[in-house]
C-alpha cells in the first residue's frame, strides 16, 4: 500500500473547531509522515533503519511541521520524566516552551518497528503491545504501567512498517490483545482493541486501562519500507 492520503480523514476532526495545544501537536503528527517519508528517499545514510535512527528523522521533520501550528510548544527525543520520577523514557515528548519554567509534558509518543526486528531472548514479537517471556514492557504496556505518560489523559504510538500492510497489523495487533485478555490474572481488557480512525487503516485510538483512569492511546502508523 501506497502512504498517500495518509491523514486527509483524520485531518478533518480538526477543521471545524478552534485548535487546542493537543489538537496542533496531533495534526503536526499526521503532516510530518509526506516530508519525513521524502526525507528517508533522499537521505545519504541509505541504512536508516533502527528506532532510533527513524525516530530521529521523524522529530526533526515535525519540529518544522510543529512551528507552523505554534512557536510555544517544542518536542523533545528521549524524555525523562522529572515530575512523576517514572523509570520508562518515552522516545519523544511535546512540551510547553515559556522562559523561566518548567511544565509536565503535553503528550508523550513511544516508537516501534513492525514487525519487532529478529525476536530474540531480548525481543519478542509482540513488542508493540506487551511482552510475556521477557522482563521488560511492551509498547502500549509501558502507558498501562505508567511507566510512560504518567498523569496525562492522552499519549501516542508511533510505528514504522516494514513488511505487511495496515490490515494486517490492525489484525495482528487485535488479535494480541485478545488473546492476552483471555488470561487468567490478566490486567488487559477486550476493550483495550484498537478502533481504526479511518480508511487508510493507518491511524487507530485505543483505550488503556491504567490502575486508576483510562488512557486514550492514538496510534499513527507509516510504511517505511
């Protein structure tokens, strides 16, 4: 599948209403995938492919994007929680930017490959969700833990697609929570599902269930390959 149209559906839930701080953050999102996508053709380093490297390249393309929305919000690689003292560090944060103070961040993104790359002892396949065998959190296991997005009511996912197509990983990620929710002593819901956003099936919502409230998790999806 082709990443084009990629957020003309979703973009249309911010036409119509005054922008809030989240709104612009989530729209500068969705504008960063065509300049991001340009970026990794154009790129000298023909190897970009980890993480880290995909995600560095995405934060610098939406910092443009972000600026077009706002020049008091910033986003932020790699952020360490000062507020909550939480362990996780998600791989990037939007922030409030004001001269002389420090404020808890306005939404927090965490980034993964699909699928995981070679599953290993260190590395399983359901890594954008949780895992089992390893001592270690999934993807949208580090928000239900709060060991990312701690206070904050909304948070995002952001993955890069190498094989397969949005189908597919819409199902396949279902499909795990499913399963996991079938557990016993479980702490995942049914419920917890992605619910696709739009015909392209590259933007979901999902709830979280957290200890004490409910996080609505927005996941954006680009096929890098």
């Amino acid at each position: 599948m082709e990443n084009k149209n990629l957020f003309s559906s979703a973009e249309g839930k911010f036409s119509f209403k005054k922008l809030t701080a989240k709104d612009k953050i989530i729209k500068s999102i969705f504008e960063t995938y065509e300049p991001f996508l340009r970026v990794l053709k154009t790129h000298k380093n023909k190897n970009l492919k980890n993480e880290k490297q995909l995600t560095q390249e995405f934060t610098i393309q939406n910092h443009t994007q972000l600026l077009k929305y706002s020049t008091s919000i910033r986003i932020h690689n790699e952020y360490s929680d000062n507020f909550y003292g939480t362990k996780g560090i998600p791989d990037f944060a939007f922030l409030p930017l004001i001269e002389g103070e420090s404020h808890e961040p306005l939404f927090i993104v965490e980034a993964k490959i699909l699928p995981t790359p070679k599953p290993s002892k260190e590395r399983e396949a359901t890594e954008y969700v949780f895992y089992k065998q390893v001592k270690k959190q999934g993807g949208i296991e580090r928000f239900k833990k709060e060991k990312h997005g701690k206070g904050l009511s909304e948070c995002g996912m952001l993955a890069f697609i190498k094989n397969e197509n949005y189908q597919y990983w819409f199902s396949e990620i279902n499909n795990w929570i499913d399963e996991i929710s079938l557990e016993k002593n479980t702490l995942w819901n049914k419920n917890e599902r992605l619910l696709n956003q739009n015909l392209e099936f590259n933007y979901h919502i999902s709830e979280v269930k957290r200890e004490k409230d409910t996080l609505k998790l927005h996941h954006f999806w680009l096929i890098v390959d």
